[in-house]
C-alpha cells in the first residue's frame, strides 16, 4: 500500500482497525458491508458505489451508497450483472483494478438505469488469497477517474474488506458453526484491544491457546520476503507464561519457513514421522500445525501450535483457525501501520527555524581553534528573537543553561533519537512537556560558543 503522508497513514491504520471491528459489532452481512463502504469513503471520495458479490456467474448487488439521490433506487437491490461482461474483466476476470476516466468515451461501457449520472469508474476486485468473489463498484459525477495514488489506497483497504466480508459472508450462511464463530468473535474483540505490536501478539497467542485448550505451546514469527525471505521471532508461550525467546531458532528447510514460502496450512500430525522433522532431536515428538499468518497473498508471520502426543487435526478445527489467523493477521498489520505511523511522527523532518543553513553537520574547520573537527549539528543564520520551532514530537528532557550551548532545549523524539536546539535567548517551554511537531518552544539567540547571531 502507497501511504503518502502521515494524515494518510494515521486514517488508514484507523480504518483498517474499524473494519476489524465490523465483523464484531455487526451481525448480518448487509450491515458489515454497509459499514465497508462507509468506511471505504474515507479512504478515497466517490459520488456513488455499491458492493457486487459473486453468486455462480452472476454479480448481485449487495450493499450501495447514493444512487438515490440521483435516480429511483426502489429495484436496485434486485440488480444482477454478468460476470463475463468485457467492462469487468479485467476485475473479475484477471483481479485487477480497472479505472475508466470517462465511460462515455468506453466501448464496453454498459449504461444502466441508475447509471446515468455516472461519467468516471473505478472497479476494485475483492480477493480471498487468489479467488475474487466480487468487487467495489465507484463512481464519479466527473471525468477524469481516480488518480494512482487513491487506486492504491482504495485496493489495499479493498485486500483487509476482502476477508471481512468473506467471514461475514461466513457468518450469514453457516449457522451450524455459531459456537465456531462466536469463539472466533471473542477473540477478535481483544485482538483490537490494541495498537501495540508487543500486546497484539500476546493477544493472539492466548487466544489460540485457549480455542486450542489440549495445545502445548504456541509461537509466532514475523516475515518479512524482501528482507531476504527472513523470519525473526514475535512472541511465544508455553506453560500459560509468555516468553521472551523462542524454543529453538526455524530451521531453513523446517515447518516455519516452509509456511513462510508457500503460504498455506501445513499439518504434521506426527514429528517422528514426518520428512520435516527427519534428523531433529529425539525430544520433539507429538503434533504441530503451521499457520499462515496472510494479508492477501502477503505472509506477515506464521504461527505454530504444537501438542506433546500425535492427533489429527480435524476439518472443523483446521476452519477455525484459518478464520482466526485472517484476523490476527489484520491486528498484526494494524499494529504495524500505527507503529510506522507514530515512528514517523516523531522523526525530526522539518527545519526549526525560518532561514538559510550556516555550517552544516560534519567535519569543518573550527572556527575558535582553526583546527579541522566534527561538527555535530546544523547551524541556520537568523536574527535574534526567531521562533524556533520543533522538528519533530517528543518530550522536553532538558531545558536550561549549558556553558557550550548556552541556553538550550532537548527533546526526546522516541525510538533513540534526541533533537537539541542551542543558542537560544528565551525558553518557552520546560522538562516534561509533551510538544508537537512544529510548535514554538524557544527563541533563537546566541549565547555559549557560538559564532553568529543565533
């Protein structure tokens, strides 16, 4: 997904942490997809649009937003498309999204009763991994289309409401798995109890202990394929503890990187005779199963449960945890989102003061001793009095009289990063302040060492 800015960043990661919580609050499909478009309109602005869900060769309209108010919607609901209709193709057909800038320009445009006011399109594919069960249909009063920017964002938000409404559509059709679902409800309501990375992952572990009460322990890795397809540890728990390491490192050819790599369930009913667990030690014996942990087709981690005595792993119970790992791995990329989110708020990004840079970061001459040394910071030539302003967020860690800096205020902006800001004449702010980028916390002079104004 294209983030472009923080605003950006701080909406999706919100967003997608309220569609989490769509399947549990809502209790019929028609309203989790009416909570998804809702939710879709803040991600990119449309005029008109409806949800077309998959049923055998047909699209029907499940759920639409405005069409009323530019035409008579009173059959709308009993729309069906076909499939195969060359304008959807490229979304139905080859899960792609497809944007039309002016459809009447659009040989395979197909005008509709309730399309008339319709001069722009964008079709967004719903996909669960590799099989599209329908799409976002988006329309604007305007020519022009949708920009790449929003294409990005709208089918990235489309890949998370993919598998919400897959569970939904779960939820309507299969009443006889209710108690399945309901476990499954219940731990999704403390998967977003957080945004906290550490806490979503302990979350998720005791959650699947307790759906798996004979389970011995559990494990998570995190996997990232363009750092070299690695896997480094996120959480793990056994006796009812969480621990701080992993019981042994995944091995290359091992159940851990082969989930990683294909991306699909792999269940070994039996350690001891099982080609997975050829040459390991004698005392890994009993059962495991090997969790994907996916956003689309995107492994963010996999998931291990182990038994200490061999057992199958029945259909149901292989259901269950398919549904539970599509939401813990939302609450995974949530937590992600919202920790690159803050780590980018509080990296120091715009300048303090208004004006030109004087002597910059790095070796110099030093103006007092004439001899070459390191300058560790950045120098700007303004007047005495200039507002100076914080480069990033943080907290005030000093603020006061320093002999070589003179007047001077530190920040710590998190993640091991300090901003000081020296030469100072008047301090407008004190230890412990919470500040944010761009507020006003002192007035430049030029006390200490310091060879210009401010």
């Amino acid at each position: 997904m294209n983030i472009r800015s923080e605003p950006d960043q701080f909406l999706i990661s919100r967003t997608l942490l309220e569609l989490s919580e769509l399947l549990i609050t809502k209790s019929s499909l028609r309203e989790v997809l009416e909570g998804i478009l809702d939710l879709l309109g803040r991600v990119v602005k449309f005029d008109s649009g409806c949800v077309l869900l998959l049923d055998g060769d047909r699209l029907l309209v499940r759920a639409w937003r405005n069409y009323d108010k530019f035409s008579d919607v009173s059959w709308i609901d009993k729309v069906e498309l076909d499939s195969n209709l060359p304008v959807l193709q490229p979304v139905i057909g080859e899960g792609q999204p497809y944007s039309i800038s002016d459809v009447l320009n659009e040989a395979n445009w197909v005008p509709s009763a309730v399309g008339g006011h319709i001069r722009s399109w964008l079709g967004l594919p719903l996909k669960v991994r590799t099989r599209v069960i329908g799409l976002f249909s988006l329309d604007r009063v305007v020519t022009g289309g949708f920009s790449e920017d929003e294409i990005a964002l709208a089918q990235g938000f489309a890949t998370h409401a993919s598998m919400a409404i897959e569970n939904a559509r779960l939820f309507e059709a299969a009443g006889q798995r209710a108690a399945e679902l309901e476990a499954i409800r219940q731990a999704g309501l403390s998967l977003t109890a957080s945004l906290e990375l550490p806490q979503v992952l302990d979350a998720i572990q005791k959650n699947v202990l307790a759906l798996l009460p004979e389970a011995n322990n559990s494990h998570i890795f995190l996997y990232n394929p363009e750092n070299g397809g690695k896997l480094t540890f996120g959480a793990a728990m056994w006796a009812n503890e969480t621990q701080s390491i992993a019981y042994s490192v995944p091995r290359r050819n091992g159940l851990t990187y082969t989930v990683a790599r294909s991306g699909e369930i792999t269940v070994v009913p039996d350690m001891r005779n099982h080609p997975l667990y050829a040459n390991t030690p004698a005392d890994w014996v009993g059962a495991i199963i090997g969790l994907p942990l996916k956003i689309g087709q995107r492994v963010v981690g996999v998931m291990n449960v182990s038994y200490r005595q061999p057992r199958t792993f029945p259909e149901s119970e292989l259901r269950l945890l398919k549904l539970f790992c599509d939401q813990a791995a939302i609450a995974i990329e949530n937590a992600r989102l919202f920790e690159q989110a803050v780590r980018k708020k509080l990296m120091p990004t715009m300048p303090p003061v208004d004006g030109p840079e004087g002597s910059g970061f790095g070796v110099r001459i030093d103006p007092f001793t004439g001899q070459m040394a390191m300058h560790e910071g950045i120098d700007f030539e303004v007047d005495r009095g200039t507002a100076v302003h914080a480069a990033a967020g943080g907290i005030v860690s000093f603020a006061g009289y320093h002999p070589q800096y003179g007047y001077m205020v530190d920040v710590d902006d998190g993640n091991d990063l300090m901003t000081r800001y020296a030469h100072l004449s008047k301090l407008l702010v004190k230890v412990g302040d919470i500040v944010q980028r761009g507020q006003k916390i002192a007035l430049s002079g030029a006390p200490g060492r310091a060879t210009g104004p401010g």
